[in-house]
C-alpha cells in the first residue's frame, strides 16, 4: 500500500487498487470455470484472458504511484538544489 501525501486521493487510489485486484481474481475465476466443459486447456487459456482488464488497470494504478512517488523525490531534491545554491551563492 501507497502513502500519498494527499490523504483523499492516496483513499480513492488504495481502493481501486483493491477493486482491480478483485476483478482480476473474478474474472480469471469466472472465465476459467464456465470454459472448464470445453477442456481444461481452453478453460486455463480463457481463465488468462479473463484477467487481462483486471490486470491492466493494476498495473495503470501502480503507474500512477510510481509517478507520484518520482514527483515527490524530484521535489524535495529541488528544495535541496536551491538549498545548495542558495549557500554557494552567500
């Protein structure tokens, strides 16, 4: 689990990270056991493809943590940089 810094948004994100995980689990569920009578091949290769849309936005979300959390390094290494400059320059 992510921490943001924005408490609502840090919320809304966690819970459709949570939301993608579930689809990912239903979807490969669902599809796996109403292909199973068709052979256990067919049912595995369904059983992936159900997965597929759950899986993307898990990985979109993660995305999504991953920029804020290079934002938020490039921020304080801003502050750091203007710190320095600052006593260089004095």
């Amino acid at each position: 689990m992510m921490r943001l810094k924005e408490r609502t948004i840090g919320f809304i994100v966690n819970f459709l990270l949570g939301v993608a995980w579930a689809s990912v689990l239903i979807g490969a569920i669902t599809s796996f056991l109403s292909n199973l009578s068709n052979g256990f091949f067919v049912a595995l290769v369904f059983g992936l493809i159900g997965m597929v849309p759950g899986a993307v936005a898990v990985v979109l979300l993660e995305h999504f943590f991953t920029v804020k959390a290079h934002y938020y390094e490039a921020q304080k290494q801003t502050a750091l940089l203007r710190e320095i400059k600052e006593r260089l320059q004095s």
